[in-house]
C-alpha cells in the first residue's frame, strides 16, 4: 500500500502506521525519520539540512522533497510506504504531487483520522514519561497508569508530564494544525483521495484504511 496519514497530534497516526506496517510489510516514513537518516549518511542533501537543523532553522522544501525522492526509490519502499507527518502544507502536497509523478508512484489513499479536540487534549495531558532516558516509558494516568504513582514500572524512575503535553502547549499544536495543516484534507478530498476514519480504535481505522484499498 502506498499512503499518506492525516491527523491532529494525538489522533494516533504512529500507532496506525505500525499496525499497517505489521499487515503487508510497508515501510513507515516521517520527515523526521528521512532527514535524521540523511543526516547521519553524511549525503550531500543530508548535509545542508544539517546546517539548516543545527541553526534551529525549519529545513526548506526544496531540500526535503529532495531528500524524499532518495528514500522513495531505496528498495524498501518497493512493497509500499506509509507517510506519516508529510505532507504538512498545501505547498508541500503540490510538490509531493509532481514527485510521485516523476516517479511514476500512484496513492492508494489518504488517511485523515479524526479524532475530537476534547479527546486529544485528555489523551496527551494524561500521558506520562519516564525520566530515564534509557527507558522514557510511556504511561497514562486515565488508562495505563504505573502501578505505584509518579514511579515507573519497569526501572523506579520518576515519571513526568513533559513540557509540551501541558494543555496550554497541546492547544498552540493543535491551533498551528488547524491553521496549516488542516487544509490537506482539502486538498486531497479534490484529488480523490480522502478517506476520513474516526473510529475510535486504532485497529478500527486500520481496518478502515485496508477495507479501502482493497476496494479501490
């Protein structure tokens, strides 16, 4: 399957991601993940994004569709990939768009998963993190909480709320999505593309998304 998922942070996108990858061997990929590999494969693209990163600057388009087209043509990709995160604006998508071509690529589909905004913000502000940075296990104080409060399970640690889970940090993310993000939906409802979920499950929206493709 070749896809793109859509949705606020929080919606679930990484956990959807890994259970289709674990159904039929697609490759996830996020920006993060392409230009932290280029990064560290010392490519010529890889880099001038370093340049970009270590000044605290947002890396250009240009240089991330660039390194994009590298990661689309590695051999891994050849059973299908899932992106995840990208596109982030309209500009992206457009230039997403001409590189798919380019590459003779065709989209199964994308997936927005929508989850309410209320339902996010309990998710995240809930969610808890060890402080140790050879553990960082994740808990969450409404559905999995440690077995004894603020004391991680698996290594004693403290665990915490981190800096950008506070409801105050969640609602600026969440308002920067609407602003630049949210018009995708959009865009690829024009295209053909969209299939929205808001299955409240993550098995759910998979099962969504493979009922889809297999349609199509």
């Amino acid at each position: 399957m070749r896809l793109i998922l859509l949705g606020a942070p929080g919606a679930g996108k990484g956990t959807v991601a890994k259970l289709l990858t674990q159904f039929d061997g697609s490759i996830q990929i996020s920006t993060g993940d392409i230009l932290r590999g280029a990064v560290q494969a010392g490519t010529e693209l890889g880099k001038k994004a370093e340049a970009f990163m270590k000044a605290g600057d947002l890396v250009p388009d240009e240089l991330i569709m660039g390194i994009m087209e590298n990661r689309l043509q590695e051999p891994d990709c050849a059973k299908g990939f899932l992106l995840d995160g990208f596109p982030r604006t309209i500009p992206q998508a457009e230039a997403l768009k001409e590189l798919l071509k380019k590459l003779d690529i065709t989209l199964d589909v994308v997936a927005n998963i929508e989850v309410p905004r209320q339902e996010i913000l309990n998710r995240l502000t809930t969610r808890r993190t060890c402080v140790n940075t050879q553990c960082q296990a994740i808990y969450n104080v409404r559905s999995q909480p440690p077995k004894v409060e603020g004391v991680c399970d698996k290594c004693g640690s403290p665990i915490v709320q981190r800096d950008d889970e506070t409801e105050e940090a969640i609602s600026k993310r969440l308002d920067t999505y609407d602003a630049k993000t949210a018009p995708l939906i959009d865009f690829y409802r024009q295209e053909g593309l969209l299939l929205t979920v808001d299955s409240p499950s993550s098995e759910g929206v998979m099962n969504a998304i493979i009922a889809k493709i297999k349609k199509s």
